[in-house]
C-alpha cells in the first residue's frame, strides 16, 4: 500500500539527502541529489519503531533531516509513506531529475508488489539522447545485482534486439547508429520499461576548434595590407586645392 497524505505539512524549500541504507538504496544508486529541484512541503512520517527510512530531506539544506519517503512492512502487508509535496516537479524538469522520479517511483513500486517474476528486472537510461559517437549508457535500478536484461529496439531501420550488459557499479553501454529509437526492455511478451532515446547526427568532436582562411587550389593567395590615410599624397592636393579655390571666390566676392 503506499501511502501519499493530500496535506502539505511544513511549507519551505526542502531538499533531499543522499539517501541512506534501505532496501531501495541499490534502485537509487548514481542519482546526483543536489541537482534535484527542492520539495515544496514536508509532513510527518511513521513514527513506527520498524519503519526503514528511505529518504531524508531538509528545510533549506540546514537543521535536522525529517524523513519523507518510509517503508513498513508486518508480515506479508507492506506499505510506503511519502510524506513530501511538490515531488512531481522532478518529472517536469526532465532530464537527470525525471529519471530520478521515474527510479523512485518504480523502486517503490517493485518493493510493494514484492519480488515477482518479472517485476526485479529493471533500468532506464542515464540520458535520453546522445551525440553522434558516444554510446547510450543506462542504469540498473531493478532488485539485486545487475544482470543481462534484453531489450529490443525500433528504429528507421527495424528492430534491434540487443542484450544490455552491466558492469559492477549497475551500469551498462550500448552504441547505435543516429536515429530515433523506441526501446521495451525485458523479454517481447513481457517488457517491463519502454521508453524512447535519440542518437544525435552531430557530435562535438567534430567541430572544428578555431576556422582557417586558405586559398583556392591553383590561385594565388593575395596580401592584404591596410594603408593610412596620411600615407596618400593625392589626398592632400586636393585638400589643397579646396581650399585656393574657396580662397580665390571669396576674393572676387569681396568677402575677407
């Protein structure tokens, strides 16, 4: 059961620590928390003896942690509290934060419906896109230790299936050709992440780091030099004869 109060509790900016030893610590493993955009609320929590805190917050990252996200578990009933407001604003930020949501979310998720077949084996990927020679890196977040997890992928030039292998640290590469990609991940009858990931055309690497003018070949390259204006002599004879002219007609004018 998980348990989400409507109540705001203690308005403030209140961010979220690394999380600490719990049960969902390896599904929470490489997200960068001081990223994450602040919860705008935080309630109480179980006061429950044999609840596991999942994670911890504080009010303007000073004073005591309170926690926001417990586990409980009596016998075969589990249950989760999430006692902080304003966690979907994760998922609107995209990016790094809304894959943190998503990894919640899903951690808490595998842990309610307990270790079912199928239900452990997750991950999603670091980024959703990626320049043009760089592979696409993801991350395990299912249930204990990493393991190959299949996953198939839908291009512009057909299906792709591929195995996502992982290194101890939970993490595993894959490269592909540019492109869009729709990828479900587990096995075809019953994939449980899908999910869309774009390979860029560009690559940073590529560009070049200053531009360079160079001739034609076959032409002469040609000097270009700059010359003052004192350095042009015409331009003084005909300063010089502006000023006799102007000089003779007020003469015959009379004028001084």
């Amino acid at each position: 059961m998980l348990v989400w109060p409507a109540a705001r509790g203690q308005s403030g900016d209140w961010y979220v620590d690394p999380p600490p030893a719990s049960p969902l610590t390896a599904a929470l493993a490489g997200i960068s928390w001081d990223s994450l955009p602040p919860a705008v609320a935080a309630g109480e929590a179980s006061r429950d003896s044999s609840a596991v805190t999942v994670l911890t917050a504080r009010l303007a990252r000073r004073g005591g942690a309170r926690p926001i996200v417990t586990l409980e578990q009596q016998g075969a009933r589990r249950s989760a509290t999430v006692a902080a407001a304003g966690l979907w604003r994760w998922a609107f930020r995209g990016g790094a934060s809304e894959e943190a949501y998503r990894a919640l979310i899903a951690a808490l998720t595998d842990w309610l419906l307990g270790a079912g077949a199928g239900r452990t084996e997750r991950a999603v990927p670091v980024t959703l896109e990626t320049p043009n020679g760089l592979p696409l890196a993801w991350r395990w977040t299912g249930a204990g230790e990493p393991r190959p997890l299949p996953v198939d992928l839908q291009g512009e030039g057909g299906l792709r299936r591929d195995t996502l292998r992982f290194d101890a640290g939970g993490r595993a590469e894959l490269r592909l050709a540019p492109g869009t990609y729709r990828y479900a991940l587990g096995s075809s009858t019953g994939a449980n992440e899908r999910g869309v990931v774009v390979v860029e055309e560009y690559s940073d690497e590529w560009r070049p780091a200053t531009p360079v003018l160079s001739t034609q070949p076959g032409t002469r390259a040609r000097a270009v030099a700059r010359i003052g204006l004192r350095d042009r002599w015409w331009l003084f004879a005909i300063a010089i004869g502006a000023f006799a002219a102007e000089w003779a007609w007020r003469r015959r004018q009379g004028l001084p």
